[in-house]
C-alpha cells in the first residue's frame, strides 16, 4: 500500500487534504514550525545529521513501505547509528546500535522515560494503562511489581511451571496425532502453538481456560476462537493502524471517522469480553475457588487500582503470553526446518545431554546450542523491530550528540541487532554466534529484544522458558522440514516481524 492511500482522511488523499489545510494560516504556521525546528541548539555538542526530506511532510514518502525498521538500518549505514528525521512536524532522533540504545535506555533513561503513542496505541491501552508503555514512576513500580509477584516474576514461574508443561504436552500430542492421520501433509504449527499458548494465558490471568464465554454488552455468546481474534489478533492489527494526524498534531481537530470508528470498534469489543472473563471468574471467586492467577492476586493486592487498570493489565497479559513467544518459536522452528544441519546438531546435543528423558527447563542451562538457537532467532526475528517511541522531556546527549527536550526518540531493535560492527553477517542465521564464552546460556541481555534497564521486559524469562523449552521438545521429538516453497515465505505483518502466513512444515517422528 501506497503512503498517500495509508495515510488518508476517509478515502481524502495525502495531497488533498494538504493542499486544502495548507492554504492561509495553517501553512504558514506549520511552515514556521518546520524552521523554528531546523535552528541549530546553543550546546557545544552537535546535533544528529538529518535524513533529507521535504518540507512539511519530511521523510514521510521516504518510509512508504510499511518496513521502516528496514529503511532506517540502511539509513544507519550512511549516516551513522545516530541520526533525526521528520515525521510531519514530528522530529524523531532513531537510535541504530547496541551502544547508543544501551545509553538511551540506562544512562540517560531518567530524560526519555516517558512513551510517546500513535493514537491507535492510545486508545487501545486506555491511555497507558498496562506495564509495558505507563510513564516511569511510583505507579508503573507498583504495577511491574505486581506482574513479577503474581505470574511472571522467577518465583512465580516456579508456581505456573504445571501450566507450561500442559501445553508442551499437548502441543506434541496433536501434532502426533496429526503426523499419524497425514503422515505426508504439512501442519500448521501456528495453529496448533498458537491455540496452546492462549490457553496458558488465560489460566495464568484468568484461573481457567475457557471454551466461550456470554457478553452481556454485546448480547452474544463468543467462541474460543472469537475471544483470541478479539483480545489478541483485532488489537495487534489496530496496534498499527496509521492515523494521519500522528504526523500532523497541530491538525489534530481535523476528523478522520474511518480510523476512529475502526480503533474504537477493537476497544468497545476488547472492554466487553475482557468485562465478560472476569465476571465469570467473578463468580468463582464468591463461590470461594480461589486459583493461583494474576486476577485473583490483584483482586486481592492491587487495592490502588480502579477496575478499568485491572482490567487492561488482565489483557495485556493475555496478549503478550499468546503472541510475543509464538514469534520467536516460530521463526526459530522455520529456520531449524530450512537448515537439517544445524538441527541434526541440537538434536545430537539434546541426546547427549537429556538421553531418553524429556527436555525440560531444569536441563536448559546444559544445552548451549539450545540456548544459542533461541537467541539468534530473537537477533534476527526481534518480535518488536521498533519499541514504541519515548519522549525526550529535558536537553540530553546520546553517541555524542546533543538531543533537545521536545524530541522523540525511536530505538530501531532491528538495527541494533543488523549491525555489521557488532555481528558477523548479520542477515544469516546462525546460532554458533552465541557459543562465544562470552555469553552465558541463561543470560536474556545478549540481543536488545527485551530491552534494558529499568524497563526490561517483565515476561522475558517466561518467553525463554517456554520458547527453549518447546523448540528442544520438537526437535526431541520429530524431524523438521519446510513444505515445498515454504522456504521462500518469509513475509511479515505491517511493522512486526509477525510471520504473514504460518509456519507449514513436514514432521517425521524420531526413532
């Protein structure tokens, strides 16, 4: 799709609607915007070089394609790991490397804590309201701090440890019994990893797993697989949706009813399901079954919090277990598939080391290569190629160079880990990268895909637990390889590394 057709104002084109708010006053009032921006600072530091746009729209025809973590990592090797770009009358400094995302997000975290969200975000997160994007401070400790304790945190991994082996072991019973039924056809490994994870969600967040559940909202009764399409699949593709007037905020009150009544159509839904699960779960709490799960834990701990950040917080956990592991396991079981070498090497590894009992989490930290395969697919396949951008509330240095306050700064994963300083051909896979003694097995801060610092990702030691933990019982268990023309299917969705079409392979069980 074409960046005049996305973005839009109810089927307006781009140039239409500038031509029209660019006549009179509010031209020249963005034009002196435009300028005042471009006037060198007073520090002694230089500012970022600037990617060459035009004016009003800066490099917004530059970022057509809907990969700008692509186009920004090549812009990295002209211009350096440290340069600005005009998005509207947005100036955006993105960070391409390990050392200066490193110091954004630790030495100088405490000028860029606070997010910045397209509109979409905003409405879907209420504003905020989940760990991964509420504004540093005392609320998103106590928020964090609540997650850790409940589900997510090493302790209470240890807790929910019954729920991840459930879901192994029903993951390799249907595709058993799918190798059985269609020994020659390829599975849709998404499906079947897919609908497990969503399970463990909702026992982790919920207490239970569900099969349907009554809204009383929307008076209608939703299937299993209607409440994953609307708490994960409607949000994450809303998540992306481009709203013209992110580029232009000056021009904020100008309507665009396509994108709001869309965005607004995703919350209205989430709010009622999500109201709908923790009503019945509701009911079960009164009936006195309390369960381990982050629900009844913050029914009981989270006494500062309204029933709407209860709410999102439930969600977000709902949405980040279904879908962040799926990426990474995915991608790493493709190239296993692609590559029968380097899986013959696991699955020698995974022999030597476990012999005839079953991988499990407990042996993780003996199976290097194990450990290597997660990390170079997370290097390469960064489910997040973009964290959303902060916010740069006082004048601040990165790499050398001067940033103002009022500036936006983007952290390209998908650069840093595309570096040619820092890797070795970046664009292959290869796990063998990670044997370096250098790195630990366990250690989660080899690539930048759960970030650093005080906001690293709250769930990455359960997306380790059970990516790793899955990929070894696959390998275990069967023998990988792509359908014809799988190999070349390696297109994503919008601005993730979301894989567009799922993973269909070929398995044959071990001896």
């Amino acid at each position: 799709m074409k960046m005049d057709e996305i973005l839009s104002v109810d089927g307006m084109s781009l140039q239409t609607a500038a031509a029209i708010v660019g006549v009179g006053f509010i031209t020249l009032f963005l034009f002196i915007r435009y300028f005042n921006g471009s006037k060198k600072t007073s520090s002694a530091l230089p500012p970022p070089p600037e990617i060459p746009g035009l004016p009003l729209l800066g490099n917004l025809l530059q970022l057509k394609e809907k990969k700008p973590h692509r186009t920004f990592t090549k812009w990295a090797e002209k211009y350096g790991p440290v340069y600005s770009i005009r998005t509207g009358s947005t100036k955006l400094v993105v960070l391409n490397s390990n050392d200066v995302a490193k110091e954004a997000m630790v030495t100088r975290f405490s000028s860029i804590s606070t997010r910045k969200l397209s509109n979409a975000i905003k409405v879907l997160t209420y504003d905020k309201n989940i760990v991964a994007l509420t504004d540093y401070g005392e609320h998103h400790r106590t928020v964090k701090r609540h997650i850790l304790t409940s589900t997510l945190g090493p302790n209470a991994q240890r807790r929910h440890q019954i729920h991840r082996d459930t879901l192994l072991e029903n993951v390799l019973k249907e595709l058993q019994a799918y190798q059985q039924e269609k020994p020659l056809e390829a599975v849709n490994f998404r499906k079947v990893f897919q609908d497990q994870l969503f399970g463990l969600s909702l026992k982790e967040v919920l207490g239970n797993d569900v099969e349907s559940v009554y809204v009383e909202d929307l008076k209608t009764t939703f299937s299993r697989e209607e409440i994953f399409e609307i708490l994960v699949i409607d949000p994450m593709k809303g998540a992306i949706e481009v709203d013209w007037r992110d580029f232009f905020p000056y021009l904020k009150w100008i309507p665009n009813k396509t994108f709001e009544n869309t965005v607004q159509q995703m919350y209205v839904r989430r709010q009622a399901v999500m109201t709908a699960l923790i009503k019945e779960q509701r009911k079960r709490i009164s009936n006195g079954k309390q369960t381990n799960c982050y629900l009844d834990y913050l029914l009981e701990e989270g006494n500062s919090l309204t029933e709407q950040q209860i709410l999102m917080l439930l969600w977000e956990a709902i949405i980040e277990s279904s879908d962040t592991t799926l990426v990474t396991t995915e991608w790493a079981m493709y190239e296993l598939a692609k590559d029968p070498v380097r899986q013959d090497h696991l699955y020698r590894e995974i022999k030597t080391v476990c012999g005839s009992d079953e991988v499990s989490e407990k042996k993780l930290s003996q199976l290097p290569y194990l450990m290597a395969v997660f990390h170079e697919s997370l290097r390469k396949h960064s489910p997040a190629p973009i964290v959303p951008p902060r916010y740069v509330h006082e004048d601040t240095q990165i790499g050398g160079y001067h940033i103002p306050a009022g500036t936006e700064i983007a952290i390209n994963i998908y650069g840093c880990n595309m570096d040619k300083n820092v890797w070795e051909s970046p664009e292959d896979w290869k796990p063998e990268r990670f044997l370096d003694e250098k790195y630990e097995a366990m250690d989660l801060h080899k690539t930048m895909a759960f970030g650093a610092g005080k906001r690293l990702c709250a769930g990455a030691l359960q997306a380790m637990l059970i990516s790793c933990t899955a990929i070894g019982r696959l390998v275990q268990k069967f023998e990988w390889s792509l359908r014809d023309g799988e190999e070349e299917n390696v297109d994503t969705f919008g601005l993730t590394t979301h894989r567009l079409h799922p993973l269909q392979a070929v398995i044959k069980p071990r001896n």
